[in-house]
C-alpha cells in the first residue's frame, strides 16, 4: 500500500505531526482534518491547508500559533484547539457535531 506521494506505507515512520508510529500507525484527527495554515476569519477561504471553508463533516484544527476568529456562524465535526478560536460578535455560532 502506497501514500497519496507513492510513498510504501510501510516506511513511514512519523505522523503529521512528527511522531513515532507503531507497527500499526495510529491515524489521529490531523491526518484527516482541515488545517489552520494562518492566523486569519474562519470564513476565509486562505486561513484553511484546503483553501476553502470548514463544513460540517470536517474535523477542525486551529493549529500553533495561528489565531482564528468567528463573526457569524461557522460549521463544523470538532474542533481541535492548538492556536486560539475567537467567537468575535454575540451572533457568533459554532456548529459542533454533525
């Protein structure tokens, strides 16, 4: 079995986050989850490693040291909180969950 890269599973030996895996790699919520690339609004597309907003179905992380802030209502599986999640205005929603 080969990585999106080509690269045999078989000789990778780190995770996303640089850590030692197992005969059987543990596959944690990063390797699948959208990614905060900058410290910028959850509804901007280029805060986000898929340069597109959160949905539903995604698990969030809001990575080191970046800064994320919500003015209306956002969307979301989980959230992961490396960096910091700003709810900015009282009609600021976050929808955990679906």
């Amino acid at each position: 079995m080969v990585g999106i890269t080509g690269t045999p599973l078989s000789t990778i030996t780190t995770d996303f986050d640089c850590q030692a895996r197992g005969a059987v790699p543990e596959v944690g919520a990063d390797e699948f989850g959208i990614i905060s690339i900058a410290t910028g609004s959850w509804t901007v597309p280029a805060t986000w490693n898929l340069n597109r907003v959160p949905i539903s179905s995604d698990v969030v992380i809001i990575d080191t040291p970046h800064t994320v802030t919500l003015n209306s209502t956002g969307n979301a599986k989980n959230v992961l909180q490396k960096g910091r999640l700003i709810l900015n205005s009282v009609s600021a929603l976050l929808r955990l969950g679906f």
